[in-house]
C-alpha cells in the first residue's frame, strides 16, 4: 500500500514539475487588436520572441524583437569635459575657432554623457515575470539597484504600451534607466529615423560631424540629445514595412524652459537617442541624465518614470502627431491662446515704428555718389564697429508704402533704400559680376561685408539680388535700371550651377576657390531663378531652376538633409528648409509638375519638427522678469526655432517669435487638409503678447528676449509686417473657401518662405480689389479679431474681411470711421451687408465661429 502511495506520489510529483516546467518554457504576452509582444523564457532571462503589429489586416513583424534593458551607472559624476575631437570629412578640427558662438554647444554635445559612453553599462534581461490586473511586471536584482517595470496597453490609445520604471539603489552613485529596447532594426530595413528637432534622414552617416552637427544622415553612435532643441518628445524609427516605433515620455519629465520664476532653459532632464546603447536602431530615452539633477542617489533612494512605446502601422508623421496631439494636448494648449492686441493693430503700429528714424535706427549714407539708407543692425558681424547697417524684408516695405499710401514710406524710406540694394551688387567685370557685395553696409569702413567672413555665397545672390530685386520689381514693373540687375544675378546663378544642377556653398572672397566643401548647399538656392523667370520670362531660367530643385529633391528632400543659411552658427539647418517647401510650391505652379508639389509637402511636414510642441501649456501664474504670465502666455509650444539641433541658437536662446513659415503652413493645409499646419500656425501668431514690446509693437525675437522688443534687431519689424500679412491673407483665402484671393510675390530672404503682396489687385467674392491699410477705418471691440481691407478697383467699394483668430466663438461690436475711407475727403455710408449671406450687417454682437471669417461690403457715395 506505501508502495503504491509512493508511485502516485511521484507521478504527481513529476505531472507538477512537467506543468511547472511548460509553464517557464510558455511564452507570456501582451496582446490587443493591434499589437502583439511575446515573452520567452531564456537562460539569461526573458527575451520579447515576437513583436507584431496589425497591417492592413494582417500581422506583420514590426522590427527584430528585443527586450534588453540597460542601466548605466557611475560611482562618480561625469565630466563635462569632452575626450574626443571630431574632423569634418575633408579634414580639420570642426568647429572652426572663428565659430566661437558654437563652442559651448558642440563642447556639451560631445561629452562622454553626450557621445553615450560615460559610466558603466549594466545590460540585463528581466528575470522574473508576474500577471498583473492590467499587464505584466519584469523585475530583475543587479548589483547595483533592483529593477521592476510595469507594461500595459493605454485604455485610449491602442497602438500604445505604458511602461513604469522603477529603481531602487543598493549603493551610492549616478543612475540612468534607459527604457528597454521594444525592437530593434537594421540598417537594410531603416526607412526613416529621427530626434525631431535635431535630425530626421533614411541613412546612416558615418562622419560624426555630418550627423551630430547638421543631421546630414543618422548618427552611427547612440548619441543622447537634450530635450531643449527636441520639439516633439518622440525619438522614432520606422521600417521599411511601413511599422514605426516611438518613444515618448510621460508629459512632465522633461524640463520646463521656464519653471516657475526663472529661466531653465538649458536643464537636462532626460535624454533622447534613436539608438539604445549598443547603437542598434532603437528609440531609447534615459531617465534620469547620468551625472544631471535626479540621477545622484542613495541606497534605497527610489527613482521612478513612466513613458510608452507607440507601435503603428505608418509612417513618421502620423508617429509625431499622435505624440504632440494625443500626449502632449497640442490642440488644447491652441484653445487656451487669446490675444491682447489684434495683429492688423500690431501691423499698423509697426507702421509708424518704422516711419520714426529715432525708434527704427534708420540711417542714410553717401556711397558710390548715391544717397543710400538701411537701419542699424547691432548684432555680430565681422569687422563691424557698432556702425553696420542691413534692410531686411524689401517686399514688405514696397507692400506698406502701397497700402498705406504714406508718403514718408513713397519719398524718405524708399528711394535710399533702392539704392542700397543697387551698390550692394557688384557690377563690375570678373568672378563675382552679379553677386551681392555682402550682406551688411559697414558706415565707417564704407564697405559691404557678409555676416561672418569674406564669403560669397550663391544663394545670398538668390537672397539679396534675385528676391529683393524681384520683389521691388512686382511694384516698379517698368524700372529697366532694377531689370539689368536681375538678369546679371540670373546669369551669375546660371554660371555657377554644376552639372548636376546644384551649387557651392560659398567661395573665398580673394581667391575665387569653392570652400565649405565638407557640406553641400542643400538649400533653395534655385529660387532666384524662378524669380528671373517670372520676371523676364526666359525659358533658361526655369529649365535650370527645375534642374536645381530635381538636385535638392534627391538629396536633400529624399534624405532629411538641409543646410541653413546663416554664416555665423556656419549653416547649422534653419529656417531655410520651411523656405524649400514654398520654393517648390512656386515651382509647381509654372510646371504643373507633380513632383515639385510633393516635395513641398514633404518639405513642409518636416519643417513641423522645427516646432515645438512641449511643455504642456496651462493656466499656472509664474513670474516673468517681475510680470506674473499665466504658463500658456510665455510656452514654446507652437514656436519655431532659428536654428535647433546641437549647436543652433535654440540650445540657449529658446525659439523665436518670427513665424515666417506661418503663412505657407495655412496654405499647406489648404493644400493637404492636415490639421497641424494650421494649429501650428496660429499658434505661433496668436496670444504671443508676452514677447510684444507694448511702446512699438514690436515682438522679441528670442524667446529667451521675452518683451524687449527688437533689441539689436530693429530690422525685424519689416520681417513681422511681412509674415503677419502673409499669415492673414493666406488665412483669409483658406477661410473665404477661395472667395478671397490675394496675388502672392517671392518669399524674403533669408528667415523662411512668408510672401508678398499688394503689388497688383486681388478678387473679393469676384470683384477686382487691392489690399489697402486705412488704420482706424475699422475698429473691433475684441483684439482676437482681426480686420483686413481692400479697396473695389471699380467701384465705390470698401471689402472688410473679419477674422476670428481664435480658437473660441467671438462676439464683439465693429466700429467704423466714415472719415478714414477717403482720407481728405468727405464721404458717406451707403449700405453695409455680408457678402456671404448677401444680408444686411448690424454692426452690433457680431458673432463669429472658432477660427471663422465674416466679410463686409462697404458702399460709400
């Protein structure tokens, strides 16, 4: 009888084990309707087996299947010191030591913590697994701390896994907790990969330099980037089956630019790669930084963070979107945006900033016997001793002078300002004929120079000849004087376009020789020949503008490679690449080429990664320089920067205030019916009196700035009357549904793709009408909305186009001034009615929709 107690005993024995043992060897999952994660039991812990993601109705795999997890850990804190230089790829020391604002930005990026190789990497599997209510919990003992990770799928988001992380030290040290590799992919499979902000590309570059200072490709090493130039929290990877991976941490992590009562800017919370620390392509954040606040701790001193995987089935747009949409609340941080002053009012007072020689800096010189005139510009350039000079936005000042009908514009501003632009060229004979001279007009030296250097550059030839002088030319269509000038930059341009259709960089002022040669002009440099086009109507030029944009469509569209165009943070990508996108659109409007209009539209969904879209805007007060802001007043959130990347002027200064790029996002999404074009765009236009000086109305241009105005820069305030009227007119063409359309000119040199106008009339609803600016003619009682008048080319017509720039139904009163619609003479109202409902207007508790228009017909005797 104990015998056979003893056999049963047994069998039971070895029928647990047997189920115990299945048990270990099964694999354990997460799994939904989208996604699918399989564990594996392994001898050095549990490994992801199957990583598949639903496609089209099918499951596919996603990337190779991972589940590593890495620590890093230093018992001491890490040196700020760099041990390691780097060499462009022609050879030499990068940066340069002239580059002197790039040295503290390329130092901190090129550190051990930076580079991702301080402190000991501490690779594991987890090596228990536990059911929870809602997903699974790894753990896994080190010898430095006790690991535990909590997955579950979001409840709202289906393509998202939640991940907390916790640490608890054993021992005193700093401490970084990366998140696990989910998957990994290999370069054969890369389709696209990118820290937003800092660099996007479908290959890896293997010179440092290309990747790590320009995003010229992927950077071959698992480099850790700072949040302050990552404008969405969402360092992605996507494969060439169409699956894309990102990373996107809990809102909160990262730093506040601003925290509470002073700047905090620079702090580095967390990091971001598109690499895990093996430098295999795996978005990865590290949490806390190594040696950064948070990551010195003591035994038992808990560090904890949350974050999620987004697994989708599409492209990298769709990745970004869900982060700055979903995540981050980019459409409610919109709604909180409410304006203290209309933008038309800030145009208007702009107006006469610029017509006051004292406020505008403006100068007038005697050089090469004419009467030449420019403002002060009191940043860094080379050789300047206080005393350089600079016009910025031609094609806006052409624009006020006509639609004002000002005659301190028409006879003090205008002519001296012409002839500025027209010593600028150099017109003699030699290498050089067509080019401009530089940038900046020296007074006491009485010499052109440019801004860092003695450079030339073709596509300042583009800027300062090609779009300035095209641009005067839409208004003075009969100055032969202006069209001689275009054609010598048109076939200077000619001239120095390679075969393959693109151009130098720059060339070396006294010896004529090509330099910068370790990076390409992947700009749009091709855009002066369109001008010349347009303008003088020689099929030349557009042939070899079209080989132009075929060159930067192949290498630089197709790539995510772009090159800025300013010469003292030596090109670093800017502003240029959202100018790509509208250089194409023009381009596809004389070729009716496809290919141009998705080149835009690829150009223009990049340049939303030169947008912040974090912190998460709120209502909390803080102190501003001594002026209490409610958080959303002062937020970066749908800000632009100059330059982002490792050594742009964001790093520190934070983004600028100059939404050049404002307009051609309404017309993108117009275009392609995408909503961050247009959330993005108002953002940056609306609700951003925080940064307006209130004596000028004029903004700051770093948000670092805040409300000082143009500072050095007094030039900008024709760069803001430029983008806010091309900002307004492309909304009031989008809105009127194409009732109201408005002739655009060129872009402006140099700080983005905003147009012109005013050059020749529009149609309002079928009638001829000019833009006309007759301050005080309209007057709405609430600064949210915005008024924008025309004048009926063959009638006694006044059109009013009312905007709501909100995100809120307004109700106001409009008042109008029989007095400005005629300066000088008397006139009286006839009827008022709404061209769109043909009604009859009452001017009282007008109320108009979220983002919503209205126009008014005025009849005058």
């Amino acid at each position: 009888m104990n015998y056979m107690k003893s056999i049963l005993s047994l069998i039971c024995w070895a029928m647990c084990l047997g189920f115990v043992m299945a048990q270990k060897k099964s694999p354990e999952s997460l799994r939904n309707d989208h996604i699918q994660i399989f564990w594996n039991n392994e001898k050095d812990g549990w490994h992801i087996s199957k990583l598949l993601v639903k496609k089209e109705g099918k499951w596919v795999e996603a990337m190779a299947p991972s589940g590593e997890y890495t620590l890093l850990y230093s018992e001491t804190k890490p040196s700020a010191e760099p041990k390691e230089t780097f060499e462009k790829i022609t050879g030499g020391k990068f940066p340069e030591e002239n580059y002197h604002y790039q040295e503290l930005q390329w130092k901190e990026s090129t550190t051990e913590v930076s580079l991702n190789t301080a402190g000991k990497a501490i690779h594991f599997f987890p090596e228990n697994i536990k059911s929870t209510s809602n997903g699974l919990e790894f753990s896994k003992e080190t010898e430095v701390a006790t690991i535990t990770a909590n997955w579950q799928f979001d409840p709202t988001f289906s393509d998202d896994v939640q991940v907390t992380m916790k640490l608890v030290p054993k021992k005193k040290g700093y401490f970084s907790l990366a998140t696990p590799a989910l998957g990994t992919a290999s370069r054969e499979k890369l389709a696209w990969a990118s820290v937003p902000g800092y660099f996007q590309g479908n290959l890896v570059q293997e010179n440092f330099v290309l990747a790590l200072a320009y995003g010229h490709g992927i950077p071959a090493r698992p480099v850790v980037y700072r949040e302050r130039c990552a404008t969405t929290l969402s360092p992605l990877v996507s494969t060439k089956n169409g699956i894309t991976l990102s990373v996107i941490p809990n809102p909160g992590l990262a730093r506040n630019p601003w925290a509470k009562d002073k700047i905090t800017q620079i702090d580095w919370h967390i990091g971001l790669s598109h690499m895990n620390r093996r430098a295999q392509l795996s978005p990865t954040l590290y949490y806390p930084v190594l040696g950064e606040e948070k990551s010195l701790r003591e035994p038992g001193e808990e560090i904890s963070y949350g974050f999620r995987y987004s697994l989708v089935a599409g492209d990298w747009f769709g990745a970004v979107k869900h982060a700055a949409y979903d995540i981050y609340k980019f459409k409610e941080t919109l709604a909180l945006r409410q304006s203290r002053q209309s933008l038309t009012d800030r145009i208007e007072k702009m107006h006469h900033y610029l017509t006051d020689p004292k406020t505008s800096l403006w100068n007038i010189e005697e050089f090469k016997g004419r009467q030449i005139g420019a403002q002060s510009y009191l940043g860094g350039v080379v050789g300047s001793n206080k005393d350089a000079m600079k016009n910025s936005d031609y094609g806006a000042m052409w624009m006020l002078s006509h639609a004002t009908a000002d005659p301190e514009l028409a006879e003090k501003v205008l002519p001296p300002a012409l002839n500025f632009k027209l010593v600028q060229q150099q017109t003699e004979d030699g290498f050089f004929k067509g080019a401009v001279e530089g940038q900046y007009y020296l007074a006491k030296s009485k010499k052109f120079v440019e801004e860092w250097g003695e450079v030339v550059e073709p596509i300042a030839l583009s800027y300062y000849v090609m779009l300035d002088i095209g641009n005067m030319l839409l208004f003075e269509p009969d100055n032969n004087e202006l069209k001689e000038r275009l054609r010598f930059g048109a076939e200077k341009l000619l001239s120095w376009q390679k075969p393959d259709g693109s151009w130098a960089v720059a060339y070396d002022r006294k010896t004529e020789k090509e330099i910068f040669q370790d990076i390409k002009d992947l700009r749009p440099t091709f855009y002066g020949l369109i001008v010349a086009y347009r303008i003088l109507k020689d099929e030349k030029y557009l042939k070899a503008a079209k080989k132009g944009a075929d060159w930067l469509i192949k290498n630089s569209v197709e790539t995510g490679a772009f090159l800025g165009v300013c010469g003292d943070a030596r090109y670093a990508p800017d502003f240029a690449t959202g100018q790509s996108a509208q250089a194409f659109l023009d381009l596809y409007d004389f070729t009716k080429d496809k290919r141009y209009q998705n080149a835009a539209i690829t150009c223009a969904k990049i340049y939303t990664a030169s947008v912040y879209t974090h912190p998460i805007a709120s209502r909390e007060v803080k102190d501003v320089n001594g002026v209490k802001r409610e958080d959303w007043e002062i937020s970066q959130t749908g800000l632009s920067f100059e330059h982002g990347g490792t050594f742009g002027s964001a790093t520190r200064h934070g983004p600028i205030q100059l939404a050049s790029h404002a307009g051609m996002f309404i017309r993108m999404y117009q275009l392609t019916g995408e909503e961050i074009f247009a959330d993005m765009a108002r953002s940056a236009a609306i609700g951003r009196d925080a940064f307006v000086d209130s004596k000028t109305s004029v903004a700051s241009y770093y948000w670092n700035a805040m409300n000082k105005g143009a500072g050095p820069y007094p030039h900008h305030a024709w760069w803001q009357i430029g983008w806010l009227t091309d900002f307004l007119l492309s909304e009031t063409e989008l809105r009127s549904k194409g009732q109201i359309i408005s002739a655009r000119g060129f872009v402006t040199p140099k700080v983005g793709p905003h147009q012109t106008y005013g050059f020749e009339p529009g149609t309002v609803y079928g009638n001829k009408a000019k833009l006309v600016i007759k301050e005080g003619l309209a007057i709405p009682g609430k600064p949210a909305i915005d008024c924008i008048t025309f004048q009926s080319s063959s009638k006694n017509s006044i059109y009013i186009a009312v905007l709501n720039n909100s995100a809120l139904p307004t109700t106001f009163d409009l008042k109008l001034d029989k007095d400005k619609i005629q300066p000088g003479k008397t006139s009286e109202i006839k009827t008022l009615h709404w061209m769109e409902t043909k009604e009859k207007a009452n001017l009282e508790n007008i109320t108009i929709p979220a983002f919503g228009i209205k126009t008014l017909e005025l009849l005058f005797n």
